[in-house]
C-alpha cells in the first residue's frame, strides 16, 4: 500500500469534531496553557505499554481500572508509549493494523472520560529502539524515517483537536549514528508533516540523547530549536546512574547495590573527555607470579588535566592477568615527600569500566583469601580496565604513581600487561551524591528553557526497584527530583507506571493489583500531588 491509501485508510474511524475548545492545551511562551489562558502543569507517569517485549496490544499492562487509580493519585497526566509495531508490520508497510488503533481509541476514550491527558510517544520507531544505541538503523535506511513520518501523519490526523490527546511526542531518547543534525533533520521533517494535517495539537521534541558512543553534552544542552510555536521541548533525568540503575540486567557496570544520599560517591559534572595517559610505566610480557609493580613517578604540568584516575591494562593476552592492592600515591614538588596514598577499590563493580579495541575479552571482580582482586581475560587487543569514578584531581608541579600488584597466565610474545594513570579534561565540577547533584545537572538544561523561552518537560525520572529495598534511599531521590523541577514549575513524567523494574506497579503478565504496588512510593506522590 502506498503512503497516501494509508492515510486514507485511518480515515475509517474518527472522533467527534464537537471538542471543549477550554481542554485544549497549547503552548504560550515558556508555558502551557489551556482554551482560557490558564497555566496548566502536566504531571503524569509513564504508560510503558511493554512496548521492549514487542507485544503488539498490551492488554495485561493496564486497563480502565487504571486511569482511575492515576486520577486519584493526583496525576493529570500519562506518557503513553507506542512501539510501531502495533500499527505496522515490517512486511506489510503503510498498512496498519485496525487493532492497533481500535486499542489506542479505547485509550484516548478512557483518557477523555477520567480527565487525563494523554502524551503519545513513540518509544519504539522503525528501525530500532533507540536508548542503548541499537537503532541505527533509523538513521542508515532512509525508508524507516518515511515510514516513521507517515505513521506520525496518520495518528496526526486521526485525534486532531482531540484536547485529552494533548501531545505527539516525535521520539524517545534518539541516539543517532552521525551527528546531532541527523536528528534535527528528521524532528523538522516530522513537525512539517504532522502539521500538514494538524495544527492543534502540541508537539514534544527530546534534545539528543547520543552519538553513536559519544554522549557529551553541547552548549545548546543538546537541544535545537524548531520554528514551532507550539512545540515543548524534553529532557530525561537519571543521575546518579549507578544508583537509579542499579542492578539493572542490561548494564552491566552498575550491578552492585548504592544508596542515596552518599557523601563518599561523587560525580563528576560537564563533559569530560579521555585527555590521554602514562603509557611509559613497567609492562609484563611475559607469566608470572604475583610481582609488585611501581609505576614511573609523573609530574602534573599541564593545566588542562582535569582527573587522574587508575586503569588497569591487558592488552593482546589471551590469557589471565590479576591485579590487586593498586593504589596511587601523591607526592609533594620535592617528587620525594610523599602527601597521600589513594586505595583502588576492586571490589565495585559499578566503578570500573572495560574497554577492548575490538570489544572480545572479560572482566570479573574477585574475593581471594581477604583481598580483591581484578581479573581482565581473553583480550586479542588494546584493552583495560579503568576506574574514572576513582579519581585524583591533581595539583600542579605535584607527582603521581600508580603500584599494585599483578600476576599473568598464558601470555604470549605480544602480550603487555601494566598499570596506568589515566587523565580527562572536560570537567566543570565535582559533586557528592546528594539533593546539590540533582540541582547542578538540572540548573544548565533548565537556563536553556529560559534563554529560548520555551517549556521544558522532564518525560523521564526515575529508579529501579532495588533502590526502595533496604533502606537504599529512593524515595528520598525522587523527592529530591521533584522537589529540584517543582523550583522551575517544570512538566514532569515519573517512569513508570507498570512493568518489573521501574515502577508503580511491579510484574509484567498481569494487571496492577495492590499485591504488586510500590506502595510506600505511591504515598508519597499522593502527598506531593496534593500540593497546589
């Protein structure tokens, strides 16, 4: 079927015409107005709609029962996500599936009958979920993006004017495989579009999530601005990772358990870059048993150095290396008197990263008679084990050394096996993990917002389940968050409402019950949605 039959096919259903104009909501300057001028502040939670396990109609995620619930909640509003397989199937393009909209219909009907407003966004678009950089194919295969345009035309056009359907939110998290202009290409193709057969509805545009592997953030916060006037520009909200995603299956740097607040985590702020390192150290190319190893002492003479940090190098061994009691000592400009002595932390997992020119070889944290230790195998190239997270900020003229321990097995003739200081620039600030973090990441996205006069909405905050468990902090966090976003009046999105990790209701496979709620967080949104 062609594009233009598709349209024509949606046409087969419609709602009525004869709309409240007062519900409609509409963006005027840096806020979000209805029919009557009045500021309305959209605070929702995310309608996962299990749309990562591809189910075409999700009928056990939610049913009516539901938009009572968030009513009474306090919440006004839902993120709603659509994966594009609901509506078309990768062999049958342009076709779509009357199921698919018979079930969104159903929604958009509960949505109008329990005054909720509805975001649609599409979370998973042709070509590929974007958020852990699996989606290129977006980007690579021109027919994906016409396709994504056209199914965005069509929603468009089927709830125009419709005032419970307040937004058609083009894109979650992009991660694009050249440059933060192929995004902006296809958000000013998707607004054309979207306009051509509706001018009423607003219009959600996220800043860019990543690069293909690079996620530094611009001046511009990683937005752009369209020539829309009805368009709210989004931003999602996670830090500190290693505890909002702790445990997470599918990150593997951050399965050890963290709590918040934590005044011993830090975190650094801005965009800070791999400066270069110490590849002059002792390097092992040969087995042996466990030796104690002194780097060369490295004096700090260039200002640009923002961190030093530890990093661990196997590189070409496709055998075993260990490495344990690593530290790194500071001394004074005398390069003799030594100031301090860093303890390496082997033992967290979430602090150490692996990195391997062509991605083959592993890690694995260690506990041996008492000690820690850190084991790198099965490397065929460059590669190492670092620690950004444990870092020195050096002080000019002072000198450093890294020593530790190591042990190697199976190595061969190019094997080179060391310890290395490591150094990145880019850094504007160095924060604990406390309520000042959430206040120094979100302050810079917020003065974007101010400067473009534009509304901002945080469409993603939240934690994952093990950060309610054992007293690790997470209601203190999202109250910190709300708190930080309630300070700019921002439009706000908890994720999520129903799914086995992030979470108001916990399990997929059967509807929310009370068996299953978050209860304690629950609580705490009725109390802070109280509030006027």
């Amino acid at each position: 079927m062609s594009p233009d039959l598709a349209l024509k096919q949606v046409d087969a259903y419609s709602f009525t015409d004869d709309y409240d104009d007062n519900l409609r909501l509409r963006v005027d300057g840096r806020f979000v107005v209805n029919g009557q001028g009045e500021k309305i502040r959209l605070k929702g939670v995310a309608f996962g709609n299990e749309v990562w396990a591809n189910t075409r109609i999700p009928s056990q995620h939610h049913n009516e029962q539901d938009f009572i619930r968030l009513k009474q909640m306090g919440f006004n509003s839902i993120r709603f996500y659509l994966n594009y397989q609901t509506f078309e199937s990768d062999s049958a393009p342009y076709v779509y599936h009357q199921s698919g909209w018979d079930w969104l219909d159903k929604n958009v009907q509960w949505a109008e009958k329990h005054g909720i407003y509805l975001v649609l966004n599409m979370h998973v678009p042709q070509g590929g979920f974007q958020s852990n950089g699996r989606g290129e194919a977006l980007w690579d295969e021109p027919s994906n993006q016409q396709r994504l345009i056209k199914l965005w035309q069509a929603i468009a056009k089927r709830y125009k004017g419709h005032p419970n359907v307040a937004a058609l939110d083009l894109l979650n998290e992009p991660v694009t495989t050249q440059s933060k202009q192929q995004w902006e290409n296809l958000a000013s193709e998707l607004v054309t579009a979207i306009r051509q057969v509706n001018q009423q509805q607003m219009i959600f545009v996220e800043r860019l999530l990543a690069v293909k592997g690079q996620w530094q953030i611009d001046e511009q916060q990683n937005f752009f601005k369209l020539d829309d006037p009805n368009i709210v520009y989004q931003y999602h909200f996670y830090e500190p990772m290693a505890f909002s995603h702790q445990q997470a299956s599918w990150l593997r740097q951050y399965q050890v358990p963290a709590t918040y607040p934590d005044p011993n985590r830090l975190k650094v702020i801005g965009s800070a870059n791999w400066y270069g390192a110490q590849f002059d150290n002792p390097a092992i190319s040969t087995d042996r048993d466990w030796q104690f190893v002194e780097g060369k002492k490295l004096q700090h003479l260039d200002p640009q150095v923002d961190l030093i940090y530890p990093a661990l190098v196997s590189a070409n061994n496709a055998g075993d290396s260990w490495f344990k009691q690593v530290a790194i000592k500071e001394y004074a400009p005398d390069g003799e008197t030594v100031v301090r002595e860093i303890e390496i932390d082997l033992s967290r997992q979430a602090d150490w990263y692996f990195w391997s020119a062509n991605q083959r070889g592993r890690t694995k944290h260690l506990s041996e008679a008492g000690e820690q230790l850190l084991k790198v195998s099965a490397t065929t190239s460059d590669a190492n084990s670092g620690s950004s997270q444990q870092f020195v900020v050096p002080k000019l003229d002072h000198y450093y050394q890294i020593t530790g321990w190591i042990k190697t097995q199976g190595t061969g003739a190019s094997s080179h096996v060391q310890l290395r200081l490591d150094f990145q620039d880019g850094v504007s600030d160095i924060v604990a993990w406390d309520k000042p973090l959430i206040e120094r990441i979100i302050a810079p996205i917020e003065q974007w917002g101010e400067q473009q006069q534009v509304p901002l909405y945080l469409g993603e905050f939240g934690c994952i389940r093990g950060c309610f468990e054992q007293q690790r902090g997470g209601l203190q966090w999202v109250n910190d968050v709300l708190d930080v976003v309630d300070q700019y009046q921002t439009h706000f999105n908890f994720h999520s409402y129903h799914e086995d990790a992030f979470a108001l209701y916990y399990g997929y496979g059967r509807l929310p019950t009370e068996s299953n709620a978050n209860q304690p967080l629950i609580e705490l949104f009725k109390q802070r949605l109280a509030k006027p």
